[in-house]
C-alpha cells in the first residue's frame, strides 16, 4: 500500500508499484505542481546543482512506466521522455502544441531558455507571456500543465500497455520571441479537431472486435488516440465496399524469415507446429497458422496490404500506424525458425520499441507519410509491405489506416483473421540485431536447415538450442 506524505509526494516504489490508496485527483494535483517546477527551471537543468531542487519525485517515478525507460537514465532524461510520451496523448491539439513549446520538448527547441519557451508558447496560444502564466483566475499556461498533469495520472494509475497515437509533423512556430531553430526531427501529434478544453480523467482502453483483416468493426468510433477515448470521436469507417483492404498471404518475421516464438503457457498450440519435420510447402501459410495459434513474430512481423478503391469519389490514405499496444511478456517457450529465402518488398517500417512509432521510408527514413498521400479511385490498387520491428520488449498490437474521403476522415483497423492482434517479440539471437547479450533460454528450438541426403524434402526440420542456433 502506498499512503502520500505531508507535502502530497509519493514515496520511491518499485516499478510497476500500483499505489491503491493514492486517488487520481490527488496524484494529479501534486504531479501538477512538480510540472510547474520543471517547466519554470527547464527540463534540461534538472541533473544541474542549484540552491533551489525542483520537486519532481511523483514525475521520475511515473517517468518508469514509459517504455524508453532505464535505470542509466538521468532525472532530466527520464522526465524528458515522460513528457514526450504524454503530451503526444493529449486530445486536445492547442494545448497539445502549447506544452511542446513550453517544454522544449522539439529537437529545434531544445538549447532554448525556459524565459523563450514560455514566450513561445504563449505567443502560440495567442496571449502575452504575463497573461499566459497569470495564476488567479488559474492562466492558460497553468491550465495546460493540469491537463497534462491529468493525462500522466491516469496513465499511472491504469495498467500498463497503453499504444500511442498517430503523428504528423509538428506546426512552425509562430512568428515571435523565438527566432532560432533548425527542422524538427522529433514530431508529435497533431490531430485535426475542434479546439477543445479538456481534463482526462482516466484512459479507457480500446479493444478490437472480432473480424477479417482490413475488416470494419462496426458501432465503434475508429479515431481513438491508441486505447484512449476520445473526446471527439470521428465517424465510424465507411467498410469493405468503399476501400477494400486484404492482408496477403506472405506474413514474414522481422528477420525477413518466418521466425514464431510460442509462450511457455502455449505449448499445446505450439505442439503441431513443432512436430513439422520438413520445411513447408506453402511457408508463408504455415507461419499464418502460427501467428493465429498465439505464436510471436521474431525481431518484429512484416504484412504485406493491399488496398483497392471501390468508390467514385477519391479516397486518400493519410496515415498507418500501430494501435493498440500492449506490452506483453517476453515469450520463452517454444520457437520454431525457419530461415530466409529473399528479403521482403518493405516500404514502411515501424519500431515498436519506440514510444511513438512512426512510420518510417525504407530508403530515407524520413516519416513516410510527411512525404507521401496514396490516393485511390475506383479499381485503383496499391499493396503496402509493412515492417514492425522488436528489439527490446514483447507486444501485441493493432494496425489502424486512416483514410479520408469527401473531406471527412475515417479509421479502419486490422487485426488477424481469427479476431487477435499482431504479436511481435525481441530476436531469439540478439547479436542478428547488433546485440551483444546472450540469448534467452526456452523450452525447444527448431530450425531449417538443407538436406541434399533427401532431395524430395530438401529443407528439413532439426531440434537445436538458441546458443547453437546463434552461434551457427
């Protein structure tokens, strides 16, 4: 049980820690205060002696349920990437780019006083630097950082697994007190809404229904930042008969192999596909089979999409991006690898390890839809190769497509046939992945290898274990 001390602060506590009697309004109030703090001193002069220390307790120990956290980091890090991560979750997009600036939290802004930064900040939300900072009645800037302060408190309190929302890039500045920046390489979200004031209270996860790739799931609102509820949810998606939307057949690892790792607690799933002695005929089905019986793709999972307008009117894919993301335990148990045999057709590549996955040009590594819009038109068709990449953690995860049609934006989700997400863990060899750690322990490991003494199967299946397999 966690109780808050005198001064409202919550004591150190083990990660992952629930506090059962800490109530969100209270932890609310006291992470509220410690923004203002940090936003007054800056971010970066957290880990700098001074006379004065910024409380900041309740923010480092939120700052451990962000996915980029480690023990190596800095206060100043560590808070720098809770900010990241919860003012890209904000619903509201004026205050959304009011925090990015008041926090420096842009690669442009990030040698900028915090006197400049509350400048242009205030110069974006239309108001002199004094009134914005005005604190009776409470200004504008101390009612974006209590919206902020909401946003952080209801995500600690929830359980972990909460997916991150889309991005575009993050708007210019606004001509004013800053003057000096470069382009941004670290871009937030910027949701096209009605400007709305709200307070988050809590995160209501968004889970998929059933259904086929690319299929619409009815009665749901489709625009939801991740497993957030959204204050202005936008309509539903139109369906099959407007944009058709099919996952090929050619499911692929993040290795550009068809590596599946079962969880120990799936063994019996796993029994059947253990029990192959030959590679295959038709691999790119077997691994389906795999994923579906809950295995993990290896390193990540690659889909191949394609698209095709069924309407008069032009439809414009936006944006794709992971949904839906929940961090899962890390699968030991069975695996099952089979090797390449020729790199995928990857266009766009996520890393899920990231806390906003961005959906990334293979060749330039730019945001791919910064560039790019795919516009289709009746009988029009496109195919997408779509590459998840796992380094660190093990997810589960969604995909959503936005698409805009007659002006309006609509959302449509996939999933696997059989109604589950995508899963997607670590490497089995972390050195494939420029890691020097040695690789996991699990249960069985069965892998492809060549058998010229059979030519009617020359591929066959072997039993081996991960350091064999790693160091082969």
């Amino acid at each position: 049980m966690v109780v808050v001390d005198a001064r409202g602060m919550m004591p150190a506590m083990l990660e992952g820690d629930r506090p059962q009697s800490l109530t969100q309004d209270k932890l609310k109030d006291t992470i509220w205060k410690e923004l203002q703090g940090v936003r007054r001193r800056g971010i970066g002069r957290l880990d700098t002696p001074g006379r004065k220390i910024v409380p900041t307790q309740s923010l480092e120990i939120a700052a451990r349920k962000v996915p980029e956290w480690h023990l190596s980091m800095t206060k100043s890090t560590a808070i720098n990437a809770l900010l990241k991560h919860e003012v890209s979750r904000v619903d509201a997009t004026e205050y959304r780019e009011q925090l990015i600036l008041s926090f420096g939290l842009r690669d442009d802004l990030d040698n900028t006083n915090p006197k400049s930064l509350r400048e242009g900040a205030a110069c974006r939300a239309g108001e002199s630097s004094l009134n914005y900072a005005r604190r009776s009645p409470m200004g504008t800037e101390l009612k974006t950082l209590y919206v902020l302060a909401g946003q952080i408190a209801a995500d600690f309190l929830q359980d972990e697994g909460t997916a991150q929302p889309k991005l575009h890039p993050a708007p210019p500045l606004p001509k004013g007190p800053i003057t000096r920046y470069k382009k941004s390489r670290w871009l937030l979200a910027v949701v096209t809404v009605p400007a709305v004031v709200v307070v988050i209270l809590a995160t209501v996860k968004h889970l998929p229904s059933k259904g086929h790739p690319g299929q619409q799931q009815s009665g749901q609102h489709s625009s939801k930042t991740d497993g957030a509820s959204s204050s202005l949810p936008t309509p539903t998606d139109l369906g099959q008969s407007v944009l058709q939307t099919s996952i090929v057949n050619h499911y692929k690892d993040g290795m550009g192999g068809w590596g599946a790792i079962f969880p120990r607690a799936n063994s019996t799933a796993a029994s059947e596909f253990i029990a192959q002695p030959y590679m295959p005929d038709d691999v790119h089905r077997f691994y389906g089979h795999e994923l579906a019986a809950g295995a993990f793709g290896n390193a990540g999972i690659y889909l191949e999409v394609n698209f095709e307008g069924l309407s008069d009117r032009e439809i414009t894919i936006n944006d794709i991006r992971p949904i839906n993301r929940h961090t899962e335990p890390v699968p030991t148990g069975a695996a099952v690898i089979i090797g390449t045999q020729g790199a995928p057709n990857i266009n766009i590549q996520y890393s899920l390890d990231s806390p906003v996955p961005v959906g990334r040009n293979i060749e330039t590594g730019r945001p791919y839809f910064e560039s790019f819009h795919i516009p289709l038109t009746r009988g029009k068709k496109e195919t997408l190769g779509l590459e998840f990449r796992v380094q660190q953690r093990a997810y589960s995860f969604n995909v959503a497509i936005e698409y805009e049609v007659g002006g309006q934006t609509y959302t449509r989700i996939l999933q696997q046939a059989n109604g589950q997400p995508f899963r997607a863990t670590g490497a089995l060899c972390p050195r494939w992945q420029g890691a020097t750690s040695s690789p996991l322990q699990y249960e069985i490991v069965r892998t492809s290898y060549a058998n010229p003494a059979d030519p009617a199967h020359f591929y066959a299946m072997k039993t081996t274990t991960a350091q064999t397999l790693c160091e082969g």
